[in-house]
C-alpha cells in the first residue's frame, strides 16, 4: 500500500506523521522501550497535543529482534498471532554517552538507536549494518474511509535483492514489487497467491517476519526505491529482524521461530499418480492406470483420488459416490495390494446438500454472520458454509469425520482450498479478527488434518498435500504449487512461485506435472516430467484430462520412466537432505542464491535451481530444447550423458526430451548414486 505522493508529499485523503527523535528511554531487564514524538521537543508546551510513537525492541531468540511499534496502546489486540517458538536469551542493553546511542544485543545482531539528531535505527550483525530505520521509515497514517495504518521502511543497499514473502509466481528477485499479503485463488499467472508468508529474505544476509496473520502490505522499492516497506491496518505493527550469516543460517534461524518442517515417510518422494479433477473415472479406470503403470515398468508410490470421489453437490460429506465406487475398502485394499499408498481429496468447506451440514448447523460448528445465521455462498459448492476452526469442538467434529476414511484404508489427505475466507460481516468461535482470520484459517484447516494423521498413523507417517497457507505453514507438509496452466510458460510460472515458497521457510514443495488447466501436449508433458521428477515431491495431475503418459505418445512412457528411476537412484540423497530440512528448515528445492550467495551471479536466478546442496537442475522451458544455464565454481558432472564441466561460468546446451540441465557436484554422493565409480572430484 502506497501512502505517498512521489517523495515530499502525500497522497490525497492520508495524513501521514513520523517519529522526530528519541525523547527519552525505558531500559527493562529484557526490553528496550523508546518514545519518539512526531515533532521535536523545544519547550514544555511541545509535549502537549501530539502523538507520541512507542518502539520497544526485545529479544525472542537468539539472534533475533523483535520490534513493536505502537501508537494508542489501548487498542485491542488483533489475533490470530502466529504460533512462534521462544528460546534462552539474555539480551544487552549498552548506553554510550560519547556516541550518543543505545544498544540492543541479541546474540550478534544489534538495535542500535540514535539518541540524537533525527530517528535512525541501525541494525548491525558482527558491527556492519545490515539495514536502517531511518528518520522518514516509521510512519503512522490515518487514510479517509479506512482508519489507521502504520507502516514501517528498512533501507535497502545497493546491489540488494529481496526474496520470498510467500508462494508468488511473478519474478523472483522482489524489487520493484507491490506485494498484498491475502490469500487467494488467483492461479498462478497473477500477482495474487495461494500461500502469503510475510517474510522475506535478503541478499546481504538477514531476514524479516512482519508478526501479523492480516494483510500485510509490501513495497518492495516501489514506493521508496531504496527501501522495503511494509504496513498494516491498526494501531501497531511487529517485525522481527533475523540475523546475519549465510541465507541457510537465516533460515535456520526463522524456522527455529517459525517451526521446522517434520519428516515426511519414504513413500511420499515417489511418483503420485491421480485422477484428475473433471474427467470420468471409476474403480475400472482408476486400477486400468494404475495397471498400466506397472505394465510399462513406471514405479508409482501413491494414488490420489481427487474431488469426484465423492457426490457432485455434496462436497465435503466424506461419503464415497456409490455409482462410480461401490465398494471403497475393497478398491483400497486392492491399491495396498499393488504397494501403494491412498490419498483423497477434501477441503474445508461444507455444501448445503452435505449430510454434515445440518448437523454441524445444529452444533454450531460452522461459520456465523453477525446476526447469528450461518455464513453461505454459492461460489464452489451450492449453498456451502465453512467449517469454524476456531471452535475447538469443530475442529474436532470435522477431524472424526475423517476417521472413517483412514478406518477405510486412506493414507493421506490432499486438503485443497482455503483460501477465500470472507472477512465481512462474519463472527467467529473465537474472538479472532476476521481480517487476519483469512490467511490464517489455512494454517488451522492443515493442522487439524496433519496432527490427525500424526495421531492415527505416528511422527513421521502424515501427509497431506495442501494448497493454501501462510507463515508457519512449513510444519504441516507436503504444498504444492496450485492452478497452473499446461505451457512453458506455466511451468517457469511454477518454479519462481515454489523458489519464493522455500525462500519463505518452506521445506518442501510439488506442482502439477504436465500443468492443470488444459491439455499439454506431448513435448511440454515430457519437459514437465523431467522437472517434477526432479522436485522434493511429483504428483501428475490434471483438470479435465488424465495424466498417464501413453495418452500422450509412448515417447512420454519411457521419459516417465527413465526419470523415476533417476528419482528413485537419487533417493538416499533425497533422504538425507530431508534429515537437514527437519533440522535446520534447510529446503530440498532451494534458489541458487540460497546455496551460493557469495557468487553474485546466482542472486536473479530463477530458471534454475538446487535440489540439495549437490545437484543442479535447470529445466527445459522451450520448444527448442535449448537451455542456458550457470554452474558455479567447482567441477561438476551431468548425471544423464556424463558431460564433466568447470563451473564459474555460463553454459548453454540443447537437449532432447529424455535429458535436461541436471549436474551434480564432482564427487558428491549424487553423483556417486547416479553415474558410480566413474564419476571422481
């Protein structure tokens, strides 16, 4: 959100007031407070009918500061808050009278205020500056119509590049960007997203939370060029700034707040094969492909059934479509049988025709307005309500809905949606804002549904494969990539949103292979199959046709072959970067920046990425086959055709549909499982 009218005024209908200077100090044992009135103070008479701005500065975990910046203090506090984990500190708080400053040390990272002179705010890891709060940074608006916001700016250094701020499909690097914290259902050839995270990740080695589970606002440059600036509606805004290092540390260090991504079970990396959304299927479809599979030597691991398990008009009611599956426990056990795991499709939503809709209307377990009836709508499912997971009661309603079908042999939840949670005229269970209600309720619905299968299946076992969710939503795995459409351009679409997912703490991530809208054909299928084998997790999956490779031509059968089993040899590694993601948040798929981020020329990278620390994967994003990728420093080794290479340079080469960019470091363990004693460093 823009407040200003180019630098020196303000737009029409805002008014706009910034802290002068420090007034005075209040140094606590654990907290630093500051009080900076908007206009300095010359005489007794300033003090009176002003504002006064309030920034207190704690420490939650080492090498983390936590900022507050408030003015009415009386103001109800907005919750949902995310869930962040504390940890043993003990901050210092140093006054130096010749500098005239004041120091706030969590571990390495520092607050230093100026005393003095106009609000400034540096922020230093190991003595050099990070970013500023400078004296135009902090701001408190009243705009016409709306009410209060505060907003906050960190300056940005030349060369700078910011990353993140949740699954966005535009460019990478996000400088220049305007980006709106609000989940939606927007595709992913849009500026909105599936899953927001209002944390972001710089190249000179610190990250930013913004502590609010509301639309938090974002210019990334684009209003103040040389700073970030984030905002929200209200009386107070918390951030928190991470400490330095590496981006992995940074990582380490925001997922240690934020929460780890937990291990997921070996079944899970496999190839997951699904009906698609629309097309016809039924036992005698779903056991022909799976079938087929095994026909045509194509291990597959898992079977999704997506919505149409269940009855049109009926979704959610958790009952199998008697017409097309007359006897689900045995269709399952079948599927067992053939070694694979089951995973169906629900989503949080309850239709007017739902069986569950009466009841959980009587009980009171679905969203209300504010004069007491229930909340509907039309958009998706006749007459739907939504399931209030604010109510603990509800919450455990819905989850023993879903008891039944892990009874039935069901493995694994895809919980779809989400996402369009209203926010007017809404009341909750809970005394929860409906404002930051709306991206919050994602990371409810997917805790609900993980820690049933936790309980059912124990640590390690659950899965679900989820679309929608916002900071924290790393603990309950697996995401993928959402609404995509069957092109090139969809495919490069789907890997900037899922490199700003992991750069957003996101340990994990899928998409849908051959794209989900429309058909593909042949090429971009098997181009697409290349990259999803070569994902943390593949799935094929489409809208309104199927996705078994020998509908396309029996060339795409043996690429789907040729790279499972590569997938399938490159699982050990696969599992031990796993270990690191679980205990230290590291991604598996992860921007070349985030491995390499002394090599300037990784920072805009995004066509390209690591699969771990070892391998390099840049995919085929046109016809021609050609692609121009850049292998840093070091040998390294093509894991297909064996091509040795030394890095530190650009490279473009033209492949066939059974190949792509994917090199591995010389020596590494990849390199080992793949190409064997061959392969030296």
């Amino acid at each position: 959100m823009k407040f200003t009218n180019g630098y020196w005024l303000v737009r029409d209908g805002v008014t706009l007031q910034r802290p002068a200077e420090v007034y005075d100090v209040e140094v606590l044992e654990d907290e630093l407070i500051v009080h900076a009135p908007v206009t300095r103070i010359l005489t007794r008479g300033d003090t009176l009918n002003k504002p006064v701005i309030t920034v207190s500065f704690t420490a939650p975990r080492p090498d983390v500061i936590a900022v507050k910046i408030e003015h009415f203090a009386g103001h109800r506090e907005s919750l949902p808050r995310f869930e962040l984990e504390s940890g043993p500190v003990t901050p210092t708080i140093v006054r130096d009278e010749s500098a005239q400053t004041i120091d706030f040390s969590s571990g390495r990272l520092v607050a230093r205020v100026a005393l003095t002179g106009p609000w400034h705010v540096d922020y230093l890891w190991d003595g050099e500056v990070l970013t500023s709060s400078t004296e135009r940074s902090i701001g408190y608006a009243q705009v016409e119509g709306e009410g209060p916001y505060v907003h906050e700016q960190l300056a940005l250094g030349v060369g700078e590049h910011i990353y993140g701020l949740g699954e966005r499909f535009g460019a990478f690097v996000k400088n220049g960007q305007s980006v709106d914290i609000w989940n939606a259902d927007g595709g992913t050839s849009s500026e909105q997203a599936y899953k927001n995270v209002p944390f972001f990740l710089s190249s000179r080695g610190y990250g930013v939370l913004v502590d609010d589970a509301g639309p938090v606002s974002f210019e990334v440059g684009s209003e103040n060029v040389s700073a970030t600036q984030f905002s929200v509606p209200g009386e107070r805004l918390r951030y928190e700034v991470y400490g330095g290092g590496t981006p992995l540390e940074v990582i380490e260090r925001y997922t240690a707040r934020s929460g780890r991504p937990p291990a997921l079970p070996e079944w899970s990396y496999g190839l997951w094969l699904s009906t698609s959304f629309t097309t016809d299927y039924d036992e005698e479809t779903v056991l022909s492909f799976v079938d087929g599979m095994a026909e045509r030597d194509i291990p597959l691991s898992v079977f999704h059934f997506d919505c149409f398990w269940m009855r049109g008009f009926h979704w959610s009611d958790f009952t199998w479509d008697p017409a097309t599956f007359p006897d689900p426990r045995g269709l399952i056990r079948k599927l067992h049988d053939r070694g694979l795991k089951v995973c169906v499709w629900i989503n949080p939503y309850i239709a007017q025709r739902s069986v569950l809709f009466a009841e959980g209307a009587e009980k009171g377990y679905l969203l209300k307005r504010a004069d007491g009836s229930i909340w509907q709508s039309d958009l998706w499912q006749a007459g739907m309500a939504l399931v209030d997971f604010t109510n603990p009661e509800a919450t455990a309603w819905y989850t023993s809905k879903l008891e039944a079908l892990l009874d039935d042999g069901v493995d694994a939840f895809k919980t779809d949606f989400g996402e369009r949670i209203p926010t007017d005229d809404v009341v909750w269970h809970s005394v929860s804002d409906p404002l930051r209600e709306h991206n919050y309720y994602a990371s409810r619905f997917n805790q609900a549904v993980f820690e049933l299968l936790e309980r059912r299946q124990g640590t390690g076992e659950a899965v679900v494969f989820a679309r929608s969710a916002t900071a924290g939503g790393q603990r309950f795995p697996i995401h993928w990539g959402g609404d995509c459409e069957s092109t090139y351009v969809a495919m490069a679409q789907s890997l900037r949103g899922g490199l700003s997912l992991t750069s957003s703490g996101f340990g994990y991530w899928s998409h849908d292979i051959g794209g989900f809208e429309g058909t593909p054909d042949p090429t971009v299928f098997k181009r697409w199959t290349a990259f999803g084998l070569l994902s943390s997790h593949s799935r094929l999956h489409g809208s309104s046709s199927y996705r078994v490779p020998w509908l396309f031509d029996e060339e795409s059968v043996d690429v789907m072959r040729e790279f499972t089993v590569l997938k399938q040899k490159l699982l050990p590694y696969l599992l031990e970067t796993a270990e690191l993601t679980t205990a230290s948040g590291a991604p598996v798929m992860r921007p070349m920046v985030m491995q390499f981020p002394e090599d300037p020329a990784c920072r805009p990278l995004d066509t390209q990425y690591m699969l771990g620390a070892d391998v390099l994967v840049a995919p085929v994003f046109q016809e021609s086959g050609r692609v121009e990728l850049y292998l840093p420093d070091g040998d390294w080794v093509h894991l297909i055709d064996g091509e040795q290479v030394t890095g530190g340079r650009f490279i473009a080469r033209t492949y066939d549909v059974h190949s792509l960019g994917v090199y591995a470091r010389a020596g590494s363990r990849a390199a080992q499982l793949v190409r064997g004693a061959e392969v030296t460093a």
